[in-house]
C-alpha cells in the first residue's frame, strides 16, 4: 500500500509517505513557512519513492486543530489532488496523530498540544487509540486543574514528542475504518477562535 500524509496544523511542517511499510519523511520546524516548503517535500517523497500521486491509494491530512494559516494550507493542497486526479483522502485530527505517537498499551492517552496566547489543545484517547473526548482548548491552568482531576495513570503524548509514525498510523488507522472522503468531506477542526476573531471579540466587549 502507498499513502502520503500531510500534517500542517502543528508547530511543524510533517510530510510522510508510506510505501509497503517503508515510511519516508520530510520534517519543517518552522510551521510558518508551510505554503514554501509543502510542494516541495511532496515532490521530493515522491520523486525518492519512484512514484507518482495517481499511485497512491489514498492521501490524508490533519484537518487541526491547530495553526489556522497551516490548516488551510494542507486542506487546499489536498483537495487540489483529489478533485484532479479522485485520489481518495482520509482526514485525522492533530489529536489522533499525537495518540498514535503512545508506547504503552495499557493507559489511556491524554494529548498536548500549544495553542498559542496562554491556550493549549487537549485530547483524550483509550489505550486503543479510541477518542474519548474530543479536541478542546484550555488554558495552561485549567489544564494544570484538568491533569490533576485525573485519577488513574494515564500517558501524556505531547507535540514535541510527535514523529512521522505517529501521523502514518493514525492515517492508515483512518483509512482501515473506510472513513475516506472528496474534497468536500474535508472539514477543518479549529476549536478555538483565530486571532483576528478573538480581537473582534475584544472591541465588540469594550
């Protein structure tokens, strides 16, 4: 099988692609330079792997929640290349990707991810990577109160800690459920309000 997958939404640009197993990655840690460095790495995986986009079985991509500007660059990619060439196209949340990135198999997960301005994005999975509560965005002290309500042992995936096998299995994970989509089925998850929104907010408050 052969599937590429685009993660845009983190503090890190994260191109994989997977041929028969082999996992091939491209890694920006600068997620502002997304809209330069995409098409560039998806060439490049492609052209290493001596394959084309019309090979592949599916693409996925991280629908957020995330970096606004780097959402909407990896969902307009792919959209492009399944509206002209019909690849089929799997969407996977930020959470599920940092869940995938576990060791054990007896905790459940809670995931971490920053959220910018003092917020940070929380998941919450079952030792089998099923979601438990969906993407939320906290403060960095109502997830200091949220970690300690915790009772049982649990195991936190931060995004720092983030690899491209953890974007792979939660693609193929993804895949494996028939939760394929088009381009129209691709929705972004932005949880929280954009900057310029929460400054529109503001002066409508004041």
């Amino acid at each position: 099988m052969k599937f590429l997958c685009i993660n845009t939404a983190g503090t890190a640009v994260q191109v994989a692609l997977c041929i028969d197993g082999k996992i091939f990655c491209k890694r920006d840690n600068s997620f502002k330079k997304a809209s330069e460095v995409l098409f560039v790495f998806v060439d490049e995986l492609l052209n290493g792997g001596g394959i084309k986009l019309k090979d592949l079985d599916f693409i996925s991509v991280c629908v957020g929640p995330g970096s606004f500007t780097g959402i909407r660059i990896g969902l307009s990619m792919v959209r492009i290349f399944n509206q002209f060439l019909s690849v089929p196209v799997v969407g996977v949340t930020h959470m599920q990707v940092l869940a995938y990135n576990a060791t054990s198999t007896s905790k459940d997960i809670v995931t971490l991810a920053d959220a910018a301005n003092g917020f940070v994005y929380v998941g919450v999975f079952d030792n089998a990577k099923n979601e438990l509560l969906p993407p939320n965005v906290l403060t960095y002290e109502q997830k200091d109160i949220f970690l300690a309500s915790i009772d049982e042992s649990v195991e936190l995936c931060l995004e720092r800690t983030c690899d491209a096998g953890g974007l792979v299995a939660a693609s193929l994970a993804a895949f494996n459920k028939n939760d394929t989509t088009d381009y129209n089925g691709l929705v972004p998850l932005y949880v929280r309000q954009s900057q310029a929104e929460d400054n529109l907010t503001k002066r409508g408050n004041a």
